[in-house]
C-alpha cells in the first residue's frame, strides 16, 4: 500500500490533467462557436475553467486518498458517487442563472451526482482493477 500523501498527490496530478484536457475543450468551442456560445447559457466561462481545474484536482486528490476502498465495484461506485457530489456542484456554479445552493440546484446535484459517479467509477475502476489490487 502506498503512504497515503503520495496517493493523495498522484491523484491530485491526474485529475489536474483531466481538468487541464476539459478546459482545453471548452476553449476549443470558444474558438469554433465564438463567446456568444457561452453568454447565451449564461456560463461564466473563466469560472468555468477554473471550476474544471478545481474539480480535477480535488476529485483527483479525493480518489487518492479513497483508494484503499476501491478495491471492487462496489466500493468504486461508492467513491465515485461521494466524488461526484462536490466536482458537478462546482460546475454548477458557474452557470449565473442557478443559485447553486437552492433546493433545486441541490437536488440536480444529488440526481447527477447519483446517475454519473457510480458509473464512472465503475468504468474508472474496471480500466485500473489490475494496478489497485
């Protein structure tokens, strides 16, 4: 087992780098549908950036130090769902028509949260089963 700093770090690397390959994504749209793209969805877009850098580091950080239970399925299902919760809140605050901590936005959260994290760390976990164990 890996001391748990050096988990958290490794985490926090990759999911920088996921963070780093969604922004890149978004100023690919800026630049094929120009900025109107954004405003019309009233999106933030400099805060949408920083949210996914944001997001990718703290989920990253958060699977480091999580990955003791993701040993199964069922335990990345788990994670991916706890994970989830905070990475899509983030995102949604970036969207100025939402007031992010209403009731609605927060069950959006939740539902999303439930329908994307458990999936995701499955598929995240059947990539990576080998190395975990």
């Amino acid at each position: 087992m890996e001391p748990l700093l050096r988990r958290i770090w490794l985490g926090a690397r990759i999911g920088l780098a996921f963070g780093v390959v969604y922004s890149a994504w978004v100023l690919l749209l800026l630049l094929v549908n120009g900025p109107g793209y954004f405003q019309a969805e009233g999106i933030n877009l400099p805060l949408l950036i920083g949210a996914y850098l944001v997001a990718g580091v703290l989920a990253g950080s958060l699977v480091g130090m999580a990955r003791p239970a993701v040993r199964n399925w069922f335990g990345a299902a788990i994670v991916g769902y706890l994970i989830a919760l905070p990475v899509i809140h983030l995102i949604m605050m970036t969207d100025a028509a939402t007031d992010p901590f209403s009731a609605d936005a927060l069950r959006v959260t939740a539902v999303t949260a439930a329908l994307e994290g458990p999936a995701g760390g499955i598929i995240i976990w059947s990539i990576f089963r080998r190395k975990l164990k």
